[in-house]
C-alpha cells in the first residue's frame, strides 16, 4: 500500500503547520487553551469556533487495519465532547471501523464490506450447526407413524382444515400458524388454535417438521423446547402400518370420509364440537367488544362455563346482545367508580350474561339476533365442519347447539328406536357395544371396556 493512502490532505488554513505543530496545537485546545489564543497564535485565519472542524483525523502508527495492514486513523475528539461520544477509529482505505465499547450503552458494528462478509458467513454457520442439532432432535425418522384408523373425529377435522387452509405451494406440509402469508384463522381464538395443535400432537398425527425457521425453537434450553404458533408440521399417519402417508395421500382419505357424512360412532365427537366452535365464537366476540372499550377482560373460563350453559337455548348470534350489553355495563360500572379497578369491573361481564340469559328465558322475550361482526371473523374450522361436512351453511352461528342437536342431528343420525334396537346393548355413556355384563350382589353391573364406566341395574321382580 503506497504512502499516499495514509496521509490526509489538511485544510489550507493548516497548510502552514507541520504535523508536529498540528499535534501541539490540539494538546494544547485539549488542556482548555482558548480557541481565540490557539488560532492567533498559530496563525490560523477561521472562526475560533472552528478551530476543531478544520483539525485532520490523527494517524495511528500503532494500530493497523486488520484488512489493509496500513494504520488507521481517529477523528480529533471536541474537548466538550461527551464521554459516550467517542469517535471511531477508521481505515480512509477501506472505511474499516473499529468502536469503542467502554463508554457505549449500545453494541456498535462495523458496515465495511469485509465485516460484512465475516458476520455473514458466520451467521451461515451458526445457523448451520443450530440446523444440525434441529435435526438430530426431530429427526423424522425417529418417529413412528400412527395407524389411520386410530384418528378421532375431530383429529380428522382439524387435518382436513388445516389441509385447505395452511399448507404450502407443494402440499408437503402444514404452514405454521404465524406464517405471514396466512389469510385465514384456524379457530375462532387463538386459545382454540393453540389447543387443536397440541390434541394432534399429543396423538402424534402431526409432527414438528425439522425444517422449520430456528427461530421456532428456544435457543436457551438446546431447542429442546419450541413455540407451538412458529412450527411446520407434517402428518405423521400410515395406511400400511409402516411407511409414513405423502399430505396429499392423508387429505384425500380424510376429504373423502368427512364428505361422506356422519358416522354413528363419532355421535360424542360431533356433539362436543357443535358447543365447542359456537363457545368460541362467543368468546371471540367477548375480546372484540372488551378490546373496543378498553375493559381489561381476563375471567375467561367462569364466561366459557356461561356461555355453554346459554348454548342449550341460544344461538351465538342471540348470546351477541348479552355479551354487548355486558361489556358496556362493566365499562360504565368502572366508568363511574362503582369498581374498585378494571379487573373488578371486568368480572361482572361473565355474571351479567348468564342473568341477561336467564331474564330472557323467564320472562319470554328473544335477543336481538346479531349479523357476523368483521372484526370478528368466521374461522376455517367453522367452515369445514358446518359446510362441508354438515352441509348446514354456518349452522353453528344461526342455531343454538342445544336445540340444533335435539331436534335435528340426533333424530336423524342417531336415533334408534326401541324396535330397532331389539337387544342390543351398548353403553349409556359413549354408546360402546364393548361391554362386560355380569351379577354383584343381586345387582345387573356392565362395564364398558371403552370409557371405563360403570352402571348398575336392579332386576324387576
């Protein structure tokens, strides 16, 4: 590297000193000689104000460019400069920096194009190794596949949304729930989303695809542990009993059988889900309503145990007016001091839908019955369930669950007649024909095999 490149040209009002004499001048501004003085006394024809501006960056004869091996240099410091403002030390060749951290509250790095490059190709390696170790953790391989057949109802339900709704470009595997390009909402909450995941995971239909962003696993515990809204999944089911099903193999049997309609044996299923997707789109409503009047909402199970009562007669649509009217009664409760904080305001909401329920009920009036808020939109799970598979279009908001099943569904799915019947015997519980039956004590006891219940019967005499 030639000489030329480490020297800096000097204003011409400097021109007339030597390196030396600029090195004296600046020791002597630093030890509090007046500018007025410095200037006169070194001929230097500027604004005293300016006598720091003109000052070329001092050379660094010790300290070399890691890069370019030729010295570095520092910008004169201001003698009224703050401690946290130190300059850094640069190459003028390759504009290397070097900064100070012993004063600076924050990490400061370099931009030349060479440190670029390292942080990059570091960045490329760390993420190599964490990739490494991702996949040694959740090797698929190490993961046997669960036989189709042993999938619940409602496991195929959440497959067969998530399947129309989140899976990628090449069908190989369902997007993550925080994927930026997700257009629609699994569940009506993000509680009931979180929860449908963590069924299928727990049965092991799905499972975390290793290929999923590093940032989906906690760094701190050896990514051991991951946030369940970040992963990929893959399906994780066999038709064989051995090789693990290709997505679009799994779809096409789900998108078949749930088409198909319903079957007797997943009755149990079909109920729980009926008040499970309306509950939730209540709630859904609950934090639209909270959120718009700032009612710091938090009593979430006493309101779901509520709103399940209110189901049996109401539909979601109908529990609308009760949950309006609620929030707005807590938020003029808190409003005028009559609650000790929002949180206690907040409380009343669950107790004033119940009795808004309950008054409707008694004295025979019908709520005003609510269109679909748009901040509070209809889920996929929604869809799929009343649309596809029910084929009753959005049922789940228009209908109370309660009357919907008593007086549609199960007469017409599930009900047999005692003539049809004959003597057949089944569970009183989950309707099992798994039964053992036998005498203790004078009295008739079955066992089902299946959900473990037990009932007793006394012979007629």
């Amino acid at each position: 590297m030639s000489e030329e490149i480490l020297e800096i040209e000097v204003d011409d009002e400097i021109k007339h000193l030597t390196s030396d004499e600029i090195e004296e001048l600046y020791k002597k501004y630093l030890e509090g000689e007046k500018n007025s003085v410095l200037v006169k006394d070194y001929k230097i024809d500027i604004s005293p104000n300016k006598l720091i501006k003109i000052l070329p960056p001092k050379k660094l004869n010790d300290t070399f460019c890691p890069y370019c091996g030729i010295p570095m240099f520092a910008k004169r410091r201001s003698k009224s400069a703050s401690s946290w403002g130190i300059p850094p030390i640069e190459c003028f060749d390759c504009n290397h920096k070097v900064f100070s951290e012993e004063f600076s509250y924050r990490r400061q790095q370099c931009e030349c194009e060479s440190c670029v490059i390292i942080r990059r190709q570091q960045k490329i390696e760390e993420e190599r190794e964490k990739r490494e170790v991702i996949r040694e953790l959740y090797n698929l391989d190490d993961r046997d596949p669960i036989d189709y057949s042993k999938l619940t109802f409602f496991h195929k339900l959440i497959l067969l949304t998530l399947f129309r709704m989140q899976t990628d470009e090449e069908f190989e595997y369902i997007l993550s729930l925080d994927d930026p390009f997700r257009n629609e909402s699994l569940s009506p909450t993000e509680q009931m989303d979180i929860e449908c995941l963590e069924e299928l995971l727990r049965f092991s239909a799905v499972i975390i695809d290793p290929e999923s962003r590093i940032e989906a696993f906690v760094e701190g515990e050896e990514f051991k542990s991951f946030y369940i809204n970040r992963t990929r999944w893959i399906a994780n089911v066999t038709f064989d009993g051995v090789e693990r099903a290709r997505l679009n193999e799994v779809y096409k049997k789900v998108y078949e059988e749930l088409k198909n309609g319903i079957q007797p044996q997943w009755e149990n299923e079909i109920f729980k889900t009926l008040f499970r997707i309306a509950k939730e789109e209540v709630m859904q409503y609950v934090y639209v309503r909270a959120d718009e009047l700032s009612v710091s909402f938090s009593a979430e199970n006493k309101t779901r145990e509520v709103v399940n009562q209110l189901l049996q007669t109401f539909s979601v649509r109908e529990i609308y007016y009760f949950v309006k009217k609620s929030v707005e009664n807590a938020h003029i409760y808190y409003s005028k001091g009559y609650a000790k904080n929002k949180k206690h305001a907040a409380n009343t909401i669950p107790n004033k839908i119940l009795s808004l329920g309950e008054r409707s009920i008694a004295e025979g009036w019908n709520p005003y019955e609510y269109s679909r808020d748009s901040r509070a939109p209809r889920s996929f799970l929604s869809l799929i369930f009343y649309d596809l598979f029910l084929q009753d279009e959005d049922a789940g908001f228009h209908k109370p669950p309660g009357k919907h099943w008593e007086q549609e569904l199960y007469p017409r799915h599930f009900y047999v007649s005692e003539n049809d019947r004959g003597s057949e015997l089944s569970c009183s519980h989950c309707k099992s024909e798994n039964l053992k039956v036998k005498m203790v004590n004078d009295l008739l006891e079955v066992n089902c095999k299946d959900c473990g219940s037990v009932d007793q019967f006394t012979p007629r005499k």
